[in-house]
C-alpha cells in the first residue's frame, strides 16, 4: 500500500530535486508538494502497473530502474523504456484520460513518489512550463523510440549494438582511469529483445567487441568500454545517439 508522508521515504532529498520537469519550483513549492506525496516501494522483479491500467498518479522513480514493455503478437518481450532515477511515467491518463499503454517491471528493488491526477493538474495549472517540459520529454521519448524501431529495419546488428552500449554508457556509466564502466540496467536477453536480436547473436558480437578491444566485461551486469571512439564509429549514425 502506498504510503503518506512528507517525502520521508526520500531521505531527505526530496525527490522533485531529481525531476528536470519540476526543476523550475522553488525550493518552499517543492516542500508543498512533499507534503501531497504518496510512496510506495517495490522488489525486483514486481510489476508497478500493467498495460491497460487506469492510473490515477503521476509515478516519478526516486531510486532504482524499471523497465516499460508490451508483448509482440509472437509472444515475444519488447522493451520499449528504461526509466530511472529522476524518470516519470503514468503521463497518459493524467493528461488524456487514456489507459496505461505498457506494462512496469522493476529491474531492482525501486523507489516511488506519486502525484495524485488531482494535484498534478492543479500543478501544471499553476505552473505551465511544466506542462511544456512534459510534453519535450514525451516527444524526446518518442524519438528515442522512432530510432529504436528504425534501427531494427535499417541499421545492421553491430550498429545496434554499438549504439545501445553509448546509450548505455551516457545514463548509466562512470567514468574510471581504465575507461567507462556501464552499470547495465538490463540482462543480456533484455538487452537482446530491446535491440530485436537473438541472445546468441548479442553474446557473439560482445564477444567480438571484447576480442577487438573495445570492451571488456567485468561481469554479467558491467562492462567496461576501452575504445568509446570506436564504439562511435561502429554506431555508424552518432548524431543518434545522445553522448
């Protein structure tokens, strides 16, 4: 059950710190919206919502990563987000009275704030240049998944692949003396459904990747990129890819 309180769950750092869409508020307008938060806490693996769902809440991921999928009509897994600290979802019926288009897993154990609809619409009311920056995300979300699908039909495996290890390595990496270490949010087969390949066909390539230098990996959920400028050239389109 969520809970009621005054960003406690937060501890201490209010969670609307984290949110470029709220990072025009003030510091007193965002101790009034703690005050209106609900919290909820799930464990790796949990569903947060499913697709078709009536939301009632604007969701901000205050820790941990969660991913956004559907079904194919095979029955196969495609991932279409992956949203983390800072990120919001839950957009669609707070804004159009449309039901939950993709279904919420938690990748770790995560963290939540909510908004309830009530008080986010009085909010964006209140404060149009958020309404402004929602709709910006919601359109840089839509070219993120525009290139996505584009990739499948155009590009070849190693762009792909290329390209999703820069994605990667821009929102989840840190910088070391050694290289880039990326902290991977998914498993090699999320990593395989999100790009549209078979998992044997992402192990070859890494592997590739590693025998030539580029990377090494660390182990199942790091790996560390040696050669950024060539994963750049094997990406084939960088002005894609947001580094």
């Amino acid at each position: 059950m969520a809970e009621q309180c005054k960003c406690r769950s937060c501890q201490d750092r209010l969670c609307m710190h984290k949110v470029p869409i709220l990072s025009s508020l003030d510091q007193e307008e965002l101790f009034k919206i703690s005050e209106i938060l609900s919290h909820r806490d799930y464990k790796k693996g949990e569903t947060l919502i499913f697709d078709g769902d009536k939301l009632e809440s604007l969701v901000i991921i205050n820790e941990g990563n969660v991913k956004a999928y559907k079904y194919s009509t095979d029955g196969r897994e495609q991932i279409l987000y992956i949203f983390t600290e800072g990120d919001f979802f839950g957009e669609q019926n707070l804004l159009s009275d449309r039901t939950a288009t993709y279904t919420v897993e938690a990748l770790q154990p995560v963290k939540t704030c909510m908004l309830s609809k009530t008080q986010f619409q009085l909010l964006i009311h209140k404060h149009p240049d958020i309404a402004v920056k929602i709709i910006k995300e919601l359109g840089e979300r839509m070219v993120r998944l525009e290139n996505a699908l584009q990739s499948m039909g155009v590009r070849n495996v190693d762009n792909r692949i290329g390209g999703i290890l820069l994605e990667y390595a821009v929102k989840f990496g840190t910088e070391t003396p050694e290289g880039i270490v990326i902290h991977l949010p998914l498993s090699r087969e999320g990593i395989a459904n999100y790009l549209g390949i078979a998992r044997e066909t992402l192990s070859r390539k890494l592997g590739q990747l590693e025998s030539e230098g580029m990377i090494s990996s660390l182990n199942n959920k790091s790996i560390l990129i040696t050669d950024y400028d060539g994963l750049v050239s094997l990406a084939g389109n960088p002005e894609d890819i947001r580094i």
